[in-house]
C-alpha cells in the first residue's frame, strides 16, 4: 500500500521560509518522479515542482527563484525548500506520485501573513 505524509507546514511572516517533507511508503521510491501541489481555499489545485526520478526538476512560473524541490532516496523523501514566502504561497500542499492511478498525501497547511 502506498502512503505519502506531508510535514512541516506552518504560519510564517511574509519574506519567511520553510521546508516541507514528504515521506513514501510502500514502493521502490527512487524510480518513481515526484511532484508538489498546492491548493488556496476557493481555488483549483495547482503545480507546484516537479522531481524526476534521475533528479531532473521543473517549476511553475509563479514560484522560480524561490522554492527548491529536492529528494533523498535513502530516505525516501522529497522536500520542497520554500524561501521569500508570500502571502499568495497560503495554501494546503500536497505530494503526489504518479503510481497506478496515482497517489496524494494528505496535505500540510502553509500560512503566510503578518
């Protein structure tokens, strides 16, 4: 059975930074490409980063320059690094993995405001 957990959400001031987790279970992680969503109340979930499985990594426009995404196949994780956070960045984020009709995590609350 595959699972994702999201971690390390949070309230951050406006300039802020953090650093979310993403831990997967149940498969051969380092084969498999990894991506981060986003979705703000009343909104459509969107594409965050994208990590391929040889560690190839693509952007949506709106977050270039600011947030990293990266993994560790040791640890079976992915991370996305977030710096110059914006009030707009407020969001649920979410990982996901392209495996059989695909999986999501559950999601960890990103605040940013003053």
């Amino acid at each position: 059975q595959v699972q994702l957990v999201e971690s390390g959400g949070g309230l951050v001031q406006p300039g802020g930074s953090l650093r979310l987790s993403c831990v997967v279970s149940g498969i051969i992680f380092g084969i498999y490409d990894m991506e981060w969503y986003r979705q703000a109340p009343g909104k459509q979930r969107e594409l965050v980063a994208t990590i391929t499985s040889g560690g190839s990594t693509n952007y949506a426009d709106f977050v270039k320059g600011r947030f990293t995404i990266s993994r560790d196949n040791a640890k079976n994780t992915v991370y996305l690094q977030m710096n110059s956070l914006k009030p707009e960045d407020t969001a649920v984020y979410y990982c996901y993995i392209n495996v059989g009709r695909g999986k999501w995590g559950q999601g960890t609350q990103v605040t940013v405001s003053s």
